[in-house]
C-alpha cells in the first residue's frame, strides 16, 4: 500500500525490500499457526497443505489481472 504514496526510486525500492522481508516472515508465521492448530496426526498434511496454498498466489495473480484490466477493475 506504501508503493502508492512514493515518488523516487530508491524510496519505492526500500518499501518493496521490507514488503518482501514482511511477506516471507508472515507466510511461515502462516504455515507454523496452521501446523500449532491441528493434532499431531494431521500436521504433515498440514505442513504440505500451508507450503502448496503459499505457492497458489503468483500464478493466480497472472491468470486473473489480465481479465481485471480488461474489465476495468481498479482503474477508476
């Protein structure tokens, strides 16, 4: 949301390299409070459930931003 609001390079690169550190600390913050929630019998399954469920968002982001941009979504 940061991205939004800076005009220069190094700035926006600074906001983008925390964004990433934050994003990787809070995806395994994700999978260990799944693994912490289920019974022991379930956490393998768990544990490959929370890494397959991180891997889903880029390519779901390629599949659906060109259909939002051609429907105008977020270009108002």
């Amino acid at each position: 949301m940061a991205e939004l609001f800076v005009t220069g390079y190094p700035i926006a690169l600074g906001v983008r390299a925390i964004s990433g550190v934050t994003g990787a600390a809070m995806g395994a913050l994700t999978v260990f409070y799944m693994l912490q929630a289920l019974p022991p019998k379930y956490k393998l399954q768990a544990l490959v459930l929370g890494i397959g469920a991180s891997q889903l968002g880029m390519p779901l982001a390629r599949i659906l931003s060109p259909m939002l941009i051609d429907l105008g979504v977020g270009m108002e």
